[in-house]
C-alpha cells in the first residue's frame, strides 16, 4: 500500500500539489463571511497599509494634502448642500410649495487619503488611511467633492479597505434626479450601468444620477454620474443606461467618508415585512 | 534554509508595495500590469513546477488578505497560473524559458490563465458576451503583463553589457 502511495506521488506529485492547493483555494472562497477570515483579513492589511502608506505618499508627488484637505472639505460640505438642495427645490416644485421641509441634516464628513489601490478590470478596491479609530464601520459611503466614490468593505483599527463603485460586487440603488426614477446600478466589468429600465422610463442622454433614498445602503443623495448612452436589450423591453461617474476612482486620491449608515431598524422592519407568513 | 525557498517571501513585499502603490500611476483604463504573476512565473521557471505552484498559492493568498479582495480568488488563480509555468522549468529549459524573451510568452499564458479564473469568480454575468468578455477581462491584462515582464529579460543583460 505504502509503496503504491510511494508510486503515484512519484509519478503524479505535481498534479497532487495542485488539487490540494486548489481545493484548499475553493473552501477559502466559502469561507469568506466566517469572522475570524475577516478577522484575519483585518489584521494583514491594517499591518501592510501602514507600510503603504508611507510608500505611496513617496510617489504622489502631486498632492499637496495640507494645503488642500481644507478646500477639499469645503467643496464636498458644498457638494452635499448643493445635492440636497437641488433634491429639495425638485421636491418643493412637486409638491407645490405646501410641503415644508426643515434643512436639520448635517452630514458629518470625515478626510482621509488613499494609501493603496487594487487595481483590476471588476474588483476595485482601495485602501484609506482612516478606520475604527476614528470611528469609521464597513457600509459608510466614501465620496470626493465630485461625488461617490464607493462603500467601505471592511475596518482595521487605523485603515479602511472600500469597494469602488467600479467594483462588481457593489450594487446600488440609484435614481434619475429630474424624474425620481430608480434602477440598480452596477459595475459590469467594462462600464457601469442601470440594468433592467423598463422602456417606458424616461432616460435622456445627460440625466444627473444621485444615489436613491430607498437604498439601503446610501440613504442620502449622492451625485453618482451623468447618463452617456441608452442601449436597447435584446429583449427590446429593457435598456440598458450607461453611466459616467463624476469621480474617476484611477486618478482620485483624497476623499471623505460619510458617517452615516443605512438605517438598521428601518431594514429590520422592511426585512420582517417581506418575510412575514 | 535554503535560500531559494526564503526568498519568494523576501521578494514578495516590494513586489506588493509596487503593485499596490506604484502599478496604479501607469494603468490604462483599469488595465494593469501583474507584477505578483511575473514574480510567480519567475520562480516557477527557476524551482520547479511544485515550487511555482506553492510559490503562487501563497502570494494569492497573502495578496488576497492585503488587498482586501475575495480571499481564494487570487490563491487559486495564482495556484494555477504557478502550475502552468512550472511546465517550462527544467534543466534543460531552463536557460531557454527564463533569459530570452520566450519568457514573456510563459508569462502571457499564465497571466491568460490567471485572469480567465480569475474572471470567473467575479464576473459571471450571463447578460455579458463571453468572447468580449475574455478579451476585456483576461487578454488585455495578460498582454500588458507580458510587456511589462521583458524588463525582467532585458535588465540583466543591459547590467551584463554595462
């Protein structure tokens, strides 16, 4: 038995390296929501972005990060105002004027710096240099005074690791400003869009894309992209709206993370809803 | 410890702090070049096939819990990639696959194959062309490694001449 062992491993020794190691790849990928992966996850790249980080600023001689971080803020406290009220003004015209609504949201905005990016055609992931720390959780919108750049995945105590909205995995609720029409954004590998538009919505080519209160990731609206083109499915009931992000993520360096999350109570209570016998 | 098995995880680290930090100045349309796979490659050509396919699960693996990417994607494309290069090591092939530009045809097909599994674990879309996407997603990226890995060719011998 031992030397029939001894045979195969001598013939076959490569091959058995290999389904070893890729069976041990495909219980990982299962693996991924277990907490001590995210544990261990964690901790590698809150050590390794540290490192980073100082190795990036070397070679981002462009950024002028002191004298720039204030007017960054400004512009995206701007941003958000000028999103607001242009969600507002829209609101008031529909309703009329009889609608009052109290301008009581303040958007707490925190700066951080990209420290590391990973770069692929579907899984973009950046590096931010910001974490528990300074209180930061996965599911808080990372934006630039352009507007958003992505969602946070995942926390070490003083780096964040964020999903891109050029990342696959990152889907969202998004509406058409001028007529408050929702679809799910995606990235689709080579461009992001707004799948499955009924025909009958009315899309124009230029249309402002904010993200959607209805989202239950981002519930206030960000500006997301303008539409670039209207692609018909093969169906011929569908479209397909191409979008093009206001921030590009290859050339974005400084940004800010919205200390705001979906609400979880609301969630619970639409989640209970749905699943109620 | 013998060297050769200690230093992949030497190289490892400036190859992820290049990739991470430096590789993002020069992508094109979110191409980029994968230095981690010429690394592998490398190895994989110089050790032996059971060396590049160890060498690539464990930079897959490290690189998946830096970059915060799906932890297995990168292993087992990595792991297989490895194993494809290790195809063109031996004594005799040695000299032949790791000096001259035939190099970078080892390194294209591995860079194919790492990006085709790659690909597969995050883009299955049904709605998606698949000879588009394999194009986009694997060759593209596979071709722009593979001109990136003629600096590990011509390095030495530009140091050679000089």
């Amino acid at each position: 038995m031992f030397k029939l062992l001894s045979n195969v491993w001598n013939q076959f020794k490569e091959y058995v390296v290999l389904v070893i190691l890729v069976i041990l790849s495909l219980s990982l990928l299962t693996q991924n929501n277990n907490p001590q992966v995210q544990k261990v996850r964690a901790v590698a790249f809150g050590s390794f972005a540290t490192i980073t980080s100082v190795f990036y600023d070397l070679f981002n001689i462009t950024q002028l990060k002191n004298e720039n971080s204030a007017l960054r803020q400004v512009n995206a406290e701007l941003m958000m105002q000028l999103s607001m009220l242009r969600e507002q003004g829209i609101l008031n015209r529909e309703l009329k004027g009889m609608l009052e609504l109290k301008d009581t949201i303040s958007f707490p905005l925190i700066p951080a710096t990209i420290v590391s990016k990973s770069l692929s055609i579907t899984q973009n992931t950046v590096t931010i240099n910001k974490g528990i720390r300074e209180g930061i959780k996965p599911g808080m919108p990372v934006l630039s005074y352009r507007g958003l750049v992505g969602i946070i995945q995942s926390c070490s105590e003083n780096f964040s690791i964020a999903r891109t909205i050029k990342n696959v995995d990152l889907k969202l609720t998004v509406k058409n400003e001028k007529n408050r029409l929702n679809g799910i954004m995606k990235w689709d590998g080579e461009k992001l869009v707004i799948v499955d538009v009924p025909r009958t919505f009315d899309f124009d080519l230029g249309d402002r894309i904010i993200t959607s209160e209805i989202s239950s990731i981002i519930p206030v609206p960000i500006p997301v992209g303008i539409v670039s083109n209207i692609e018909e499915e093969k169906t011929g009931i569908l479209n397909l709206i191409h979008i093009k992000p206001f921030e590009e993520v290859l050339s974005v360096e400084n940004v800010f993370i919205l200390m705001m999350l979906g609400n979880v109570e609301k969630n619970n209570l639409e989640l209970n809803f749905y699943n109620r016998k | 410890m013998k060297l050769k098995y200690v230093l992949p995880l030497f190289v490892f680290i400036p190859v992820v702090l290049i990739q991470l930090t430096v590789i993002p100045f020069v992508a094109i349309q979110e191409v980029v070049p994968n230095l981690i796979l010429i690394a592998v490659v490398y190895f994989s050509i110089s050790n032996g096939q059971i060396f590049g396919t160890i060498t690539g699960a464990s930079y897959g693996l490290l690189f998946d819990l830096i970059s915060g990417n799906l932890v297995g994607s990168h292993m087992l494309s990595k792991t297989v990639a490895g194993f494809v290069a290790g195809y063109f090591s031996g004594e005799t092939r040695r000299e032949k696959y790791l000096y001259t530009y035939s190099f970078t045809l080892v390194v294209l097909l591995s860079a194919l194959a790492d990006a085709m599994i790659f690909s597969f674990f995050s883009v299955i879309d049904f709605n998606t062309n698949f000879l588009m996407a394999l194009f986009n997603h694997a060759l593209l990226p596979s071709i722009y490694t593979s001109i990136v890995s003629i600096l590990v060719v011509v390095i030495p011998y530009k140091r050679a001449f000089d």
